[in-house]
C-alpha cells in the first residue's frame, strides 16, 4: 500500500539508484503511469498547486486600527463626553464627541488604505508554478495542466518550458537549467541525469534533478516527478512564507508602549481629580467634563494620524529615490538598521555574465575586455561568437540578450569591439554544428571563412588541452588556473582547417588535433556603485553581509572587490552552516561576511542570529529563495525589475532601480524620518504633559478646570496638529550617515530625551497657569482665566514648533527656512485668531479680554523661544539626545 510519508523522503532522491526510484514509485520509464494510477495518487497527495493563505479583508485590516490603545481611551472620552452631551440636551454639546469619533475613523481609514496591498506572494507562487507539461501516459504522450500531474508522471522537458514539479532526471542532453529564482545561481546550471552522489549535497549541486518553477534555457531531458505541491522545494518555501508572521516595527512597539503609559496616567489623574471632586462637593456632570478634559489633555490624539501623514510624506520622498515602501512603519526600521543581509545575485551584481579577461596563445599577460582590444583578442573574440548560438539585438537602445548568458557575455564583448554576430554569420556562413554536450564539455561550429572551412570549438579548457596539439598549453593551463582563482569562469577557443564538412558529425574526429587560440574569462560583475554604497555603510556604522546560492570562490571574490570581506573575516557554505550548532553559530556570527550556497531556511537562521544580538536586520533579495527571510527580517528589501513577484510580494520595500546603492540612500532618509518623528512625538508630548500638568495642578489648586475639553481639542487639533506635520517634513541634518545606528534596545525617550519633554511641559503648565490666573484675577470671571489660558497655551505651542527644529540653535539654521512650518504657523495663528476675536468664540467659552491683556499673553507665549535658545547655548538640548 502505498503511503503518502514516502513523499518527504523523496526530497533526497539524487542519492538513490534510479531503479529504486521507479520501484518506489509504481511507475515505468516508457510507459509512465495508467490513469487509474494518476487517479488515486491524485487521491493520495493531492493536486500540483500551493496551498493559498487566508487572506485578511478590509474589514479585519479596518478594526485592527482601533486596538491601539490611545485609541481606545479616545474612544471611551468620546463615549463620556456623548453622554453628558445627552444629559445636557444641548446640540452642540454633541460637536465634540463627533469631532473625536471623526479624528479616530480618519486615522483608521488612513491605516487601511496604506496597509490595503494584500499579501502576493504565495499567489506570486501559484503563478509561477501554473504551467502545461508534456506527459507520458500508458505509453502516449500529452500535455496536461501542471496541477494535475503526480509522483511517478514521466516528463518531457526542453528549452523554454518551466519545470511544473520536482524531479529526477531519466534522460538529458545538453540540458541547462536557470534556477537563480530559486538558489540564486547566477548561470544556468548544467544538468545530467547520469550523476550520481553517495552524500548530502545542497540544493544547487544536485545535478540529476530539476525543481519546480525553474526555467530550461538548453537542451532536452525526461524527468519522473518526485514530489508535487507543497513537497516540491517550491512548495517548501511557500510553507516558510506562510509560517513566517509579520512582526511590528520598532517605531510601532514603541509608540504602543507610549500609548499604554499614557493611559495609566489619564486613568490615575481622573481617579485623584474624582476623589478631589467628590470630596470638595462638586456636582457629577462638571466631573465628567473635567474627567474628558484630562484624556482629551493626557492623550495626543493626532499621533497616530500625525506619525503615519508623516511617513507617507517620507514615503513620497524615496519613491523619488527609487525605493518603494510597501509598510509605512518599515521607513523607520530603515534608519535602524545595523545589518544588511545582501543577495549577490542581481543586487550587489549586475546579474549579467560580463566578458572581464582575455588569454590569447603567445600573450605574456592577460588583457582586460575593452571596447578597442587588440587585434589577436578582437580575432579570439570573433572565433568564440561565430561558435556561439547565443545573440544580442538593440531595441530602443537598450541591449537585449537572448540564449546562455556564457555565450551572450561573448557575444556582447564583441559587438563592443564592433564585431557583430549577424554580420559575421553573414560573412562566415556556419555549415554545420555539433551542440554543447555536457560529457564533451564543448560545442564545434564549421564555417566557410574566405573559402575554407574551419571548425570552431569552444569549451572547458581541460577538455580542450587533451584535444589540442598546436600552442602553449602549459602556460594556458596556468593562466586558467589564475583567472579560476578569481572566480572567472572560463573558457577555452580553438579551431582546425578541414578539406569538407563530413557526413556524419563525430566528435572523436571533429574535435581532435586542434590549434589552440585563447581563454576568455567572465563573471557577473559588481554593481559600480555597490562598493560605495558599502563604504557609506561601514562609516554609518551598518555591517553588511553577503547571502548567496553562488558558489564560495565566486561569492568571496566579489566580496572582496566590495569590501564587504575583510582580513580576519569568513566566507562559509550553507553545508557548514548546516552542522553548527545554535551556540556554535552564536560565538561565530559576528566573523562571518559570506555565506554561500545557502537555502532558504539557512537565510531565515542568518537573520534571526542577528536578530538575537538584538540587531535590526535588513535583508535584500530578488529570487524566490531569498521571499522567507525577507519576511523574517527587520525589513526586507526587494528587487523592482529583476525580482519575482513572490520577492516583492514578501518585502517591505521595493528598489524600483535594482541598485544597492539605493538602500544605503534609503537608510539615510530613514534614519531622518525617525528623527523626524522623534520631533513631531516629542512637541506633541511636549504640549500634552503641559496640558495635562495645567489641569490637573489647577484643579488640586483651585477646584477649576482652566480649559475647556473643547479648548484643548482645539488646541490639540490645530495648533498641534499642523506645525507637527510640518515639523515631520523638516530637511534631514547634515552628517545623519556619520553616526552608528542607533539600538533595537533604545527607547524614543533614550539619552534624556524623556526629561526634556516632561520639563518643556512643566514650562507650558507654569506659563498656562500663570495666564490662567492673571486672566482670572484681571476679569473676575472663570471664563476670563480660561480665554488668556487658552492663548498662551496654544501659541506657546505654535513657538515651541520652531524651538523643536533642531538640538542647533534656531537662528544657526535659519528660522523661517522650513516653508511648511511658517505656512502651518500661519495657518494655526490665522484659525486661532477666528476662534478668539470673532463671534466663533462663544461655542468656545471665550470672552473678549483687555489689550493689556493680549500683549501679556503674547510675551508670556514668547517664553519657550528664549528659554530654549539658552538651554542650546549651554549645551544640554544637545547633551540629552535633543531632537
């Protein structure tokens, strides 16, 4: 009886007989499986598809805004204050708590519609998995949807098709399978179904099997399927993006925290203002409006929607930059970040096979691929691309590379040196080939050049030296080794005059006695400006580090040219990675630069060791190998143009560019935009600790409230609100990259900040009491005391603004060189005057006061302007964390 439980072992078939496969398998290499088979083991394992995740609806995305639980205290004063609304019976007691309910509803739907996108990657997956397959069935062949094809299916495949499931290879012929989506190998990887191997080997080196969702750029091969679904090594990653939860930001943690410490004191301060109350007889209701004065005062309701106007604003802003930010909170894990954890692939390369070396016979030294090379390399370089079939066309300017990307790094060099393959053809018409063979290791082309025949071959060097009797085969052998050491890869190009083309094309005699002519050597390249944007890391303190499918050699290589592995660093595979134990790999993480020939689940343990050294890890990636850990990192980072869908689909950010650089770019708008935040959080906290000091010491004074929960909501509302989103678009200080990230561990409030925020309060409470006091003595009348209160209140805000700019002094920077600020000053001070000088003033509870009066009230509100500038003078703004 057959059990599905064979199927995971089926993961490690390259290391079995091929006989045993087939046993196992109830299937037969010529006749594949009968449709009374398929149908049961439909049964048995299901279809040929990922499992979908639940998708959450806009519903669910709209109410998970309200669990913030500054919200939810908003929620409950709105709920208070309807209900002395009710008691009262008066319409326009019913303006503020339907001016709360509107500022909650607006930050929810402005959370929802930024957070809208829904998941893609696992359809991303399906998508790429939703191909047809030719399939051998009671002895004929036929094409079937991919989904519906089982263990034991027997498998045509050719150039051009996807692979529709895992398998093993029964037959192949020059076959070459990119599999860069899902191992991020850069070259296509040679495939033959006659390898065999006795021990665990990674993914990429598993030469006799082919996996899902990989594309066939060469050749021919019969494969039986091993696994189908979510078994497939596709399958296994969709499983990991499935299980992998996003996690918050830091920013999101932290202003949570501020949410719940907030409404501890909201909840304390009307406790002891209830027992002052009650004790000194004053009547329910002006209770129940004083306990709505203290959470309209203690909680800054415009945070959240302040916090995200701002992060869209920096969102705007590196769309500009060529980084697209799919998570608002993630801008801010940005400017956190300590690790990069780099894809190669595509990344810090160009994922484009460039010609870099040249070797021709009798060369003292090898000569760098140019666009004007010598005339014996541009005749090595005419000989390889006649025997290449790869080609290369210019559409709108643009290159487009079509074929093996080996033999289009050829063809490319030499279209640069003005050698154009049409025109060579054209010239030197080809008479016949014998393809690339995996065995031979080589591929011959005969043409007729000027009226003989010459065959061409191109191929491994240690093939070719066996093949050869003409040249300096001792110093090419010596030349490939150099250029192999510095993870080119190489190839070899020779050729032989022949009388006629022969019948019958055999390599024993085709490829034999040959003039040996050169080495070309490639590799994908680092991205020009990748090692800047490394240097730029290091300075800002930001360790990068090298995750790749490629092999070590070509991963340490280019490590090296970035600078990202230095003297004392090391390079490791993911097999090594395998046999570390956790304590192992803690002791020696903080070494290791590169990691090469890693899996998917090898990414995921990178990023959570760091994550564990309580490091904010940002992960880049483009392939569908690198989708799990770019959800389990800090933030992931994907590619825009050469990454798949499921990348992006996992990612918080997408570099529309492809370019490194723009992360480095990213980091620093990051890290200003935290900063940013860090000012906005700290004026409005600023303000609310003076708010809620000024009522709260009012009424443990005088058994008053000095404003009206109206009058704070106002204030809170338009001289809060606006200068502190003019405050988040402030430009990002100079030398931002020149300071260490700061860490996960540090709060908002870190380095002093916390007590500079709780003594600008104390200030705004003693200048609003004092105001208070003298409207209230001057007017005799409580409403009087309320007028200058409110007033100074709101405009000493309006000042502070300005002060919050930066730690430097106001008059360094400039005072009115943020033209949003001194628009959101206008537009406060202009909403203000409405209210106060205008007959608007009696819904606010406002009378008119004396000249005297408004000019005490104006220099009282001037106060945190000079107090400010002393303490920057001294120092310790500056000293403790400042802004």
């Amino acid at each position: 009886m057959e059990q599905k439980s064979w199927e995971a072992a089926t993961l490690a078939v390259y290391n079995e007989k091929k006989e045993e496969i087939l046993e196992r398998l109830k299937t037969d290499e010529v006749q594949g499986l009968t449709e009374e088979q398929v149908a049961k083991k439909t049964e048995l394992f299901g279809k040929n598809q990922l499992r979908e995740k639940k998708k959450v609806t806009i519903w669910e995305r709209f109410f998970n805004q309200f669990k913030d639980v500054m919200i939810l205290i908003l929620l409950a004063a709105a709920a208070i204050s309807f209900g002395v609304a009710v008691a009262e019976g008066h319409s326009s007691a019913f303006f503020e708590p339907l001016l709360i309910l509107l500022i909650v509803f607006l930050n929810a739907l402005m959370g929802v519609i930024q957070e809208s996108k829904a998941e893609q990657a696992l359809e991303a997956l399906m998508e790429m998995s939703a191909v047809q397959a030719r399939v051998i069935r009671s002895g004929q062949e036929q094409v079937v949807d991919s989904v519906h094809l089982v263990p034991g299916d027997m498998v045509k495949i050719e150039a051009g098709d996807f692979v529709p499931a895992d398998g093993r290879l029964l037959q192949s012929s020059s076959l070459k399978v990119d599999e860069s989506a899902l191992t991020g190998e850069s070259v296509p990887v040679e495939k033959d179904h006659r390898a065999e191997f006795d021990e665990e080997i990674p993914v990429g080196d598993r030469e006799n099997m082919v996996f899902s969702g990989c594309g066939v750029t060469y050749g021919t091969g019969l494969m039986v399927v091993t696994t189908t679904g979510m078994d497939t090594q596709m399958g296994s990653i969709a499983g990991l993006l499935e299980s992998e939860e996003q996690g918050n930001t830091p920013l999101q943690d932290k202003l949570a925290q501020l949410g719940k410490y907030l409404g501890i004191v909201a909840i304390a301060a009307c406790a002891v203002v209830f027992v002052i109350g009650a004790i000194s007889g004053l009547p329910l209701m002006a209770l129940f409006m004083t306990a709505v004065s203290l959470a309209v005062s203690a909680i800054p309701e415009g945070l959240p929607a302040i916090v995200t106007i701002v992060l869209s604003i920096g969102v705007q802003r590196m769309v500009k930059r060529n980084a697209i930010i799919r998570r608002l909170p993630a801008v801010e894990t940005l400017g956190s970040a300590s690790i990069i954890c780099s894809d190669k692939t595509g990344t810090l390369t160009q994922n484009k096979m460039t010609l870099m070396k040249a070797y021709v016979d009798g060369m003292e030294d090898l000569e760098n691929i140019s666009d004007h090379n010598s005339d014996d390399t541009r005749k090595l370089l005419t000989y390889a691309t006649l025997c290449s079939e790869g080609s290369v066309s210019v559409e709108d300017g643009e290159e487009k590379q079509m074929g093996d990307p080996t033999e289009t790094a050829i063809v490319l060099a030499a279209r640069h040196n003005g050698i154009v393959k049409e025109k060579l053809l054209e010239k030197y018409p080809r008479l016949a080939t014998l393809p690339f063979d995996s065995d031979r290791k080589m591929m011959s082309s005969i043409h007729d050049m000027d009226g003989e025949i010459i065959v061409i071959v191109k191929g491994a060097m240690d093939e070719l030296s066996k093949r050869s009797i003409e040249g300096d085969l001792e110093k090419a052998a010596l030349e490939n080794e150099n250029m192999s050491r510095n993870a080119l890869r190489v190839l070899g190009v020779a050729y032989k005059r022949i009388d006629k083309v022969p019948e019958t094309l055999e390599s024993e005699d085709l490829e034999k006695d040959l003039i040996f002519m050169g080495l070309v050597g490639m590799i994908d390249p680092p991205r020009p400006e990748a090692k800047e944007a490394v240097k730029i890391c290091r300075s800002a303190g930001i360790k990068p580090v090298m995750i790749t499918g490629d092999h070590v050699i070509t991963a340490s290589a280019i490590a090296k040219q970035l600078d990202i592995l230095q003297d004392g660093d090391d390079a490791i595979t993911g097999l090594e990675l395998d046999r570390m134990s956790e304590e192992e790999f803690d002791q020696r993480l903080q070494k290791i630069s590169v990691y090469a020939r890693v899996s998917p689940e090898n990414k995921i343990r990178i990023v959570r060791a760091w994550q564990r050294y309580n490091q904010v890890v940002a992960m880049t990636g483009d392939g569908v190998n690198d989708a799990p850990a770019l959800k389990a990192a800090d933030i992931g980072c994907a590619m825009g143009i050469t990454g798949t869908e499921v990348a992006k689909g996992a990612a918080d950010m997408i570099l529309t560019d492809d370019n490194f650089a723009t992360i480095v770019e990213a980091v620093r708008e990051g890290r200003g935009i935290y900063e940013n935040i860090k000012k906005v959080v700290g004026f409005l906290l600023g303000t609310n600790i003076g708010e809620l000091l000024t009522v709260f010491l009012a009424m443990l004074i005088w058994q008053r409230t000095p404003l009206l929960s109206m009058q704070l909501l106002w204030i809170n509302l338009v001289t809060d609100s606006f200068p502190a989103i003019a405050l988040g678009m402030e430009n990002i200080e100079p030398g931002i990259m020149d300071k260490k990230p700061k860490s996960k561990e540090e709060g908002i409030f870190a380095n002093g900040y916390g007590l500079q925020i709780l003594l600008q309060g104390t200030m705004f409470a003693i200048l609003t009491l004092s105001a208070f006091y003298l409207g209230y003595e001057q007017t005799d009348e409580l409403a009087g005391g309320q007028t200058m209160a409110f007033i100074v209140l709101a405009m000493s805000q309006v000042v502070q603004s300005f002060n919050m700019r930066s730690a430097r002094s106001l008059f360094k920077i400039g005072p009115f060189t943020n033209s949003k600020l001194n628009l959101a000053t206008f537009t406060s001070t202009a909403l203000m005057a409405l209210v106060v000088f205008t007959p608007v003033s009696v819904a606010f509870g406002l009378i008119t006061l004396s000249t005297n009066l408004y000019l005490i009230a104006l220099g009282l509100a001037l106060v945190p302007l000079v107090v400010m500038e002393i303490a920057k003078a001294s120092g310790w703004v500056k000293h403790h964390g400042g802004v």
